[in-house]
C-alpha cells in the first residue's frame, strides 16, 4: 500500500511540473514565431510542446489508476484522505526498541513482552494474511469487498502494551508510531475486543475453576498470615488464635466504585452512595496474586442486592466446591454479612446479641490486615496501567465506549505482571504463595 501511494504521488507530481512547463513553452513558441521565424526553431519548440503535453495526460491517467487502486485496495477511508499532516508510519517492532525502552513505555521488559506476546497468538492470526493482521473499518469497497488495514502483529500489540500503560490517546500515540488516528482507531478496537473474548473466561470468574484444588493451599497460607497478625494484638501469655476453616477464605472479595466521566447516560451510572459517576467490578482476590472480575458495571448498582445477584458468586463457589471434602468461603467487606453459603464477612454484633469478645475484635483486625492485599491490586491496576486513570477513555455515552473492555484488560495486565514478576499484594511477598506461570495462567 505504501507503495501504491508513493507511485500516486510520483505521478501527481510529474502532471504538476508538466502543466506548470506549458505557459514557459507557449512564450517561447511565440518568441520564435514572430522573433526567429526559422522553421526548425518553430518544429522544435512545437515538439516539446507535445511532448509535454503528452507526458501530462500520461501522469494524469497514471494517476487515476492509483487512485482508483487505492480505493479498491483501500489503504486510507476517504474521509482520511483530506488529513494534511499525516506523521509517517514508523514501522515500530521489538527490535526498534531495547530493554529499557521497553520497560519505559510497557511496565515489562523486552523478554516479558516477547512472552506475552507468544501467548496473545497475534502470529498465528497474522500467518493467515500473508504476515498482517487485517483490521475491518466496516466499510466496503464498489466491488462490496470489505476494506481492511493491514497490521504487522507485533507492531500492533506494542501499540496496545504502551496506551495501556501511558494511557494517551491516538493523537498522542502517532507521535511514536506514525500513521493516521484513525487507522490506529480501527486497530485499538479490534485487538482490545480480540483480548477481551479471548481471555474473557480467565479473567471473570469462571478463572476461579482453575484453582479449586489449590483452595486448601490458599486457605493454609491465608489462616498462617492472619495468626501472624494476631500475635501482634494479643499478649504471648494467651497463645495464638486458631482461625477455623470457616473464616478461611478462598480469596479476598469485594465490590468497589470506580470514578468513570459520565456523559447522557449520567444518571444510569450515578450513586448516591459515594457521590460519583461511575462503573465497578466484583473482584475475588486470591492469595497467589491472581484476581478475578465480574462487571463493569454500573456503580449505582448496590453490591449485594444487584452485583452478587447477577453475578451469582455464591452459587458458583457451591457449585464449583461440590463433592470435596472441605468447603471454603471468600471473605467480603462488612455489606456481606447475610446468609450466605460461601461469602462471608466479619464478626458482627447485630441489635438484641451480646457484643462481640476480645478475641473476636482481634480476629477481625487481623483478617483486615489481610484483606488490605485487595487494595493494594486495585492500585497497581490504576497505577500501571494510565488507561484507566484518564476520563476522557471512559466515557460510557459515547458511540463506541470501551471502558468496559479496557478496565477488564487493565486486570488481566495485572495478572499478568503477577505471573512474571510477583507482586507486593500477594504472591511471593505476603502470602507465601507463588503466582502460576505466564503460559500456565493464559492457557486457553
């Protein structure tokens, strides 16, 4: 395609500096005319006069030829072909950047990235069409062939990994990898629905299935962390607590507000509650650093009444534990105190019971001290990844939103960067439980 443009260019060109040349060659036919008057001088100058016009008519309807190639081709929308300035396309690929580069603008090293990108199988897609990704714009052609851009996959998965992270826009974005917004528009469509799909039953809860047998493991690791905290608010002369498997949870839970720019649908996503417009997620935080969501969704929605209703959590733990010797629960905050089978939260003291003993208040701070680990992630994700932080990529009213999308993506990132590096939260550092593998973790 570049190509092509190039030739159109060429040619255009070539008319140009021709039909500019014919006012200077009509002067000097009137110069020999009436100066000269020699017939050789005149048939010279008539020569190059025709010659000039021939080669005018030839770039005109080489010209057209390329233009109606490229409409047929359709490398640029016509709509895109009015742009001026258009930064040329950089062509980036890993090895146009080296490791720090690469860590500057993703959050992951080159070899990570490399990984990652194995497992995204962009290659695989690319191999069907001749090594390029080819991108619909949803538009057709006279021959109604749909019209498609064409993508080197690693270009367009750095492109993904580095406006995750940074969270600019696409004008931003060309500054760096050149061509047009609009091209890279299609292009950040369709690999974000790609991943979305993709990976959409690791990152919800269904993900949660793949560590059903590892659920006493957590709960070992959960139970040695919150005696740990004990010991911290006891006296040594009354021993340690022993946290009973029913307060050892599979994971962290909880359903938390995000602030999200609100448009005309405001009001669908206001919450009296917090004050805020917005979208949340239903998140179960494990203790190895791998979390999973349910949502967006809006943040009016109450936790319990709606969010757990649709996402029937409590019903697909049951579900999931069933016919294993011990049945585990995910610990939520203070809303989740109802009767639930395998969500709980707190000690409470509730209206007409006695109030709650020493070693139950004790209990309960060392558990929070646990369940901090859920608040950490949430800041990794909004900390490493700018698309997330910025309203203007979350505005839900708009023709085509993303937000949902591009949040779930922040949290399988995160995940991601669990798997490869550990993580603060959890993982290696406060639960004692590794993360899996990367390839382990996306493996469809």
């Amino acid at each position: 395609m570049d190509e092509l443009q190039r030739r159109a260019l060429y040619e255009g060109s070539v008319a140009y500096v021709s039909i500019l040349a014919v006012p200077q060659l009509l002067l000097l036919y009137a110069y020999v005319r009436d100066t000269i008057g020699d017939d050789l001088s005149h048939g010279l100058v008539m020569a190059l006069l025709g010659i000039n016009l021939a080669t005018f008519r030839s770039a005109v309807n080489n010209f057209q030829v390329c233009q109606r190639f490229d409409y047929i081709l359709h490398d640029i929308p016509p709509e895109e072909e009015a742009e001026v300035a258009v930064p040329p396309r950089q062509n980036i690929r890993f090895q146009s950047w080296n490791d720090q580069d690469c860590y500057d603008k993703t959050n992951f090293t080159k070899e990570h990235l490399q990984r990652i990108y194995n497992c995204f199988a962009l290659q695989i897609i690319a191999n069907q069409g001749n090594g390029f990704i080819r991108v619909p714009t949803g538009f057709v052609n006279q021959r109604g062939i749909a019209c498609c851009y064409n993508f080197h996959p690693e270009e367009l998965f750095l492109y993904f990994m580095m406006r995750m992270k940074s969270g600019n826009d696409h004008t931003q974005m060309c500054h760096v990898f050149g061509g047009s917004t609009k091209r890279w528009s299609f292009a950040w469509r369709w690999i974000i629905l790609y991943l979305d799909t993709r990976y959409r039953e690791i990152i919800g809860h269904q993900g949660l299935l793949r560590f059903v047998d590892q659920f006493p493991v957590f709960f070992e690791a959960i139970q040695q962390k919150v005696q740990r905290a004990y010991v911290h608010n006891v006296d040594r002369e009354n021993g340690t607590y022993d946290v009973t498997e029913g307060l050892g949870p599979a994971g962290d839970f909880e359903g938390s507000g995000r602030k999200r720019e609100h448009d005309i649908m405001q009001r669908a996503f206001y919450t009296g509650y917090k004050k805020i417009h917005g979208i949340k997620v239903e998140t179960v935080f494990l203790p190895n650093g791998i979390s999973t969501v349910f949502g967006p969704v809006s943040a009016r929605l109450t936790d319990v009444e709606n969010v757990l209703a649709m996402s029937k959590l409590n019903e697909f733990l049951v579900h999931a534990q069933q016919g294993k010797q011990h049945e585990y629960q995910a610990l939520g905050d203070g809303v989740y105190g109802g009767n639930l089978r395998c969500i709980r939260s707190y000690f409470k003291s509730l209206a007409g019971q006695p109030p709650l003993t020493n070693e139950q208040r004790r209990c309960n701070a060392a558990i929070k001290v646990c369940r901090q680990s859920i608040e950490w992630n949430y800041g990794k994700v909004s900390n490493d990844f700018g698309i997330c932080s910025h309203p203007k990529h979350n505005m839900i009213g708009k023709r085509n939103p993303y937000a949902i999308e591009q949040l779930r993506m922040a949290h399988l990132l995160c995940n991601i960067s669990i798997c490869l590096k550990g993580d603060q939260a959890s993982g290696r550092n406060m639960f004692d439980c590794d993360p899996p593998s990367l390839e382990d973790y996306l493996r469809l």
